[in-house]
C-alpha cells in the first residue's frame, strides 16, 4: 500500500511557491481577492465600535435621533459587509476552480508523455487520485484555505486594535485566556494533520484496489477468489474508517475545549468589566463592545487551526501533485526529422535493452528488415519478441545499440511523425467507452468517416460494423465489452490503417481467436500487409510461414535467422518448435 511523506511545517512555503506559479495567468483577479479580503477584514470589527457608540452617546442620553441615524450606518454597514462577502467567496472559488482545471489540464498532457516504464510501476487507483481527488482538494486552498486564513489574521488585527484603542487594560483581561486557547489549537492543528494525511493515504489506497479489482473482475470470479477479495477490501475499509474516525475524534475534542475556554473569557470580561462599569472606570457601551469583540476574536481563533489543516491537505496534495509534474519519467522528443513518407526500411542494430538495469531482455540484437519485407519474430513466452515493438515505437528507449529507420536513428525522428508510421496491432485489443468511428479515428479530425469506411471495406470489417445498430455509430462499451474478440481485432487492423502507415507490426494478433475467426482475421491481414514492411510476432508457426524471414529468439537473443524451409533444414529451435505445435495439432 501507498506510503506518503508527511510535511513537518505548518506551511510548506515550496510547495505553496510551485502552487502559485498557476496563478500568474489569474494575477490580477487575484491582488483583487487580496483587496476583498482586507476590506473584509475590517468590515466586521467596526460593528462592535458602532455599536459601543450608538450605546454611550445616544442611547444613554436619550437622542432618539442620533440612534436612528447610527441604525441607517451599521444596516449600510452590513449590507457593505455582505456584498464583498459575496464577491471574496465568488473570486476565490472562481480563482480556485480556473487553477485547478488548468493544473488537471497539465497534469494529464504531462501523463500522456510519460513512458511506458512509469505506467508498468505505478498502480492505475493512486493516479487517478492524483488527477481527480487530489486536485479538488486543492481548490480549498483558495476557497477556504490560503484566502480564509489571511483573512482570519487581519481581521484578529483589527479587533485587537479596536480594543487596545478602546481601553488596554480590558483588553488584557479579555485576552488572558488567549494563551490556553493558542496551544490547544497548536495541539490540535498538529494531530488533525497526521490524521488527515492518513485519510488520503487510505483514499488513494482504497482507490487504487477498487480500480484494480473492478478491471480483473473475470480473474477474480474464475478462481473463486471473491470472499478473499472481499476480506481484503473489508480490511482497506476499515484502515479508511480508523482514519476518518480519528480525526473526528480531534474535532469532537477540541471544540469543546475552546467553546470552554472562550466562555472563561467573557466570564473574566463580565466579571471585571461590570465591576469598571459600576465604579463608573468605563462606560457600558464599552462592555458591550467587548462582549461583542470577544465573540468575534475566538470564532476565527477556532477555525484557524481548521483552515491551516485545510492548507496543509492541500500542500500535500500539491506536493503529489507537483512531484508527479516534475518526474522526468518522459521520453525527450528532440528529434526534428519529419519526412513526408518513409520507405519502410527497419534495421536493429546490436541493441541492448532492460526493463531493471542489468536485467537484459535483449541482448545484443541485430536484424535487418527491407522495405515491404515481412519479418517473423517466434519463441518461447519471454524470449523479447514484443520489447522489440515497445523499442521501435520508443514506448522505451534502448541501453546500448541503434534501431535505425531508413538508416536514420529513430532519436533523430520527431517523436510524432515515427509513430504515425508505424501501425501497430497487438494482442489485447484496447477500446474505449465510444462509437466504433471514434475508436478507429481517436478524435482525430484529420481523418473523415469516409476514410474509416475504406479501410474497414479494405481489411472486411465493414460487413459485421454495418450490421451492428448504428453501424459506426454503435457504441462499444468499455474495453469493446459488447465485441467479439475477432471483432476487436479487426476494428485494431482498421484503427492502424486509417493512418496509411509504412511498417506494420502485428503482435500475437490471431493468438485468441478460433481457427475460424482466424482465418477471416489472417485474410485481413494479408491485406494489411500488402505493399507494407511487416513485423510479426505469432506463435502459431502456420500464420508466418510465408514470411520473406522468420527470426527465432531465445532468452533475448537471436538464435536462428531465414525462411520456413531453412530453418526446419537446420534442425534447430525453429524445428522444435514447430514439432511441439504439431504435435499439439495432431
């Protein structure tokens, strides 16, 4: 399970700096929000001040009419005051919601870049947390952390000065219960942090198995395996209520704590100032006004210590977040080199390759592919056959060699243009949530639906596409749930043709389907190969016999090179081979 580090500081001022930087295109909406939150700020400790005297000066000495007009003041007073609470509460919502699609936005482009090696080690649930829930959390930080807080402080400023003002030694009284309150916010601040930081842990947590299980449902039903899944997730649950639990247990504790230490306060308020009051030491207006004071000094005093907590979720977050931006886990597409249209010609060059350093997958591979030549890679599971793809593609980048592409180093190709002539059809057909149409173009206009339906008419898919409801309009379901796998596998041939790619590579691409589907699927391929420089990878022997050459690989090494003939000649790997799956067809 995910293991985060906990900050030690009240505000991580690093990550806050990093946060800020997404500002800038908002800056001057947000020297705004500064200017509402120090209005604010000020706002409501003149209400108390009004309010002393309206008390003394025209209450006490019965001037009806200057108490109407001090009324006709403090109802301007709060009309002012809830209008700029309206539009601080707007502006930083806004300047939260617009921070965070543009910090959602790069995070998923930065996640489109990343190689392939990340995605293999890092489980799907935390990154969908980083991109969602953490995210949203960091909206708070505007709306009721960052902002809120700032605000807090002026406003404990000026009520301070309004009561220093006023009379200092009241003010002293008033404030003596301060201390007690401070520490057991500085008590608490500390506790709720760890445990919020344990309920986000225990979200990404409980993310990352639900996705994972959900995906490999059909594994878990297969073996049985649901109670003991089900125990699994019952525990993870548990860790998320124990989370959750505790630091409600932090919030039922402290409230009522520092409900008691303010009710001390205006106790000692009461106490000493009525005494000042009869003894004529201060006026009554006076009194009242730190009543008032007092209640508005200790309200922001408890909910400091909740927006600090609310600040520190989302410095944690944003350091997540931020250390998932700045990974450098991404291929570096330096290469300028953008023909308009290669040749096809594909040459390995003592390449060596792992996935864990030291851990060879390929070791020291070298081949040669002409253009519209069709290449056969056979072995064993784990030979290297399909790191041969990933290479190509530069889904990973090579340790040692040169894989050249019209004797140009594929380095040297923008990244882009290399894919682009590549078709690539695997084995396991992805498809997603969307129409068929949409599925073979990718959202990408540069393709009309009318060179979809000549490449689906090309490879003989566009008989069963039509007969489906909406032709291809037809929505697959995730993963293409409501498809054959021979139907999956020929909307693949036709999302790699659409693009008219110069090299085709097919991986395993008739291994999971019956002999039927098979041969409809191997016509299609021949289509799909016509004209075009091929790699194969099949394990069935029979699909690539009629290829120009048959590679045979060993433990990440090339073994044995030439036709179907050759090879069965030597009497070596290829031969049995293919003695085993004849054996299993007889």
């Amino acid at each position: 399970m995910e293991k985060e580090i906990q900050s030690g500081d009240i505000v991580d001022v690093k990550a806050l700096k990093r946060l800020f930087a997404f500002v800038k295109p908002y800056i001057a909406r947000f020297w705004g929000l500064v200017v509402l939150t120090f209005f604010l700020a000020i706002l409501a400790p003149l209400r108390p001040y009004l309010i002393q005297i309206a008390i003394d000066n025209y209450i006490l000495a019965g001037d009806y009419q200057g108490l109407q007009m001090m009324l006709y003041i403090l109802i301007g007073l709060l009309v002012l005051q809830a209008v700029v609470q309206y539009l601080h509460t707007y502006a930083s919502d806004w300047l939260g919601q617009n921070v965070i699609r543009d910090i959602r936005t790069s995070l998923f482009r930065h996640l489109l870049k990343l190689r392939l090696r990340f995605f293999d080690r890092t489980p799907i649930g935390r990154l969908v947390t980083r991109s969602i829930s953490d995210i949203e959390t960091l909206a708070n930080v505007f709306s009721e952390g960052l902002a809120a807080i700032v605000g807090d402080l002026l406003q404990l400023v000026f009520i301070v000065g309004f009561m220093l003002y006023t009379d200092w030694k009241l003010t002293l009284v008033t404030l003596s219960t301060l201390p007690l309150l401070i520490i057991s916010t500085y008590v608490f601040k500390e506790k709720i942090k760890v445990a919020f930081n344990d309920v986000r842990n225990a979200v990404s947590n409980l993310n990352s198995f639900v996705q994972e299980h959900i995906s490999g449902m059909s594994i878990v039903q297969i073996f049985n395996s649901e109670e003991r899944e089900y125990q699994k997730f019952k525990e993870i649950n548990k860790d998320h209520r124990r989370a959750n639990l505790k630091s409600v247990l932090y919030y039922s504790v402290y409230f009522p704590v520092a409900e008691v230490i303010q009710a001390a306060g205006i106790g000692l308020l009461v106490w000493y100032g009525a005494r000042q009051v009869i003894f004529e030491e201060i006026e009554l207006g006076v009194l009242v006004a730190f009543i008032l004071y007092i209640q508005m000094f200790f309200r922001p005093i408890r909910q400091i210590a909740d927006r600090f907590n609310t600040l520190q979720l989302g410095v944690v977050s944003s350091e997540r977040i931020m250390r998932l931006l700045e990974s450098k886990e991404h291929l570096t597409n330096t290469g300028t080199f953008k023909p308009e249209a290669i040749e096809g010609e594909v040459a390995f060059k003592n390449v060596w390759f792992a996935y864990n350093e030291e851990e060879w997958v390929l070791k020291d591979i070298s081949f040669n592919v002409k253009p519209g030549e069709t290449v056969a890679l056979v072995g064993a599971t784990g030979a290297g056959k399909s790191s041969v793809i990933n290479l190509l593609n530069r889904f990973y980048d090579i340790n040692k060699g040169e894989i050249c592409v019209d004797g140009r180093d594929i380095k040297e190709f923008d990244l882009e243009n290399l894919r682009q002539s590549i078709g690539v059809v695997l084995q396991d057909v992805f498809l997603f949530s969307d129409t068929i149409g949409q599925n073979i173009r990718l959202n990408n206009d540069d393709i009309d639906m009318e060179k979809v339906r000549e490449a689906a008419q090309m490879v003989g898919a566009l008989p069963f596409i039509e007969r489906l409801p909406g032709g291809f309009e037809y929505n697959v379901m995730e993963r293409g749930a409501t498809l054959s796998v021979g139907q999956r596998q020929l909307i693949s041939f036709v999302r790699a043709i659409v693009y008219n790619p110069r090299i085709i590579v097919l991986d395993e691409a008739t291994s999971s389907v019956d002999t039927e589907t098979e041969e409809m699927i191997q016509d299609a391929i021949d289509r799909l190969m016509k004209d075009r420089t091929s790699i194969v990878i099949a394990h069935r022997l029979s699909t690539i016999q009629k290829a120009d050459k048959i590679i045979v690989m060993d433990k990440g090494e090339i073994k044995e090179e030439g036709t179907h003939d050759e090879l069965l000649a030597l009497g070596g790997y290829y031969t049995q081979l293919y003695k085993m799956q004849y054996k299993e067809v007889v």
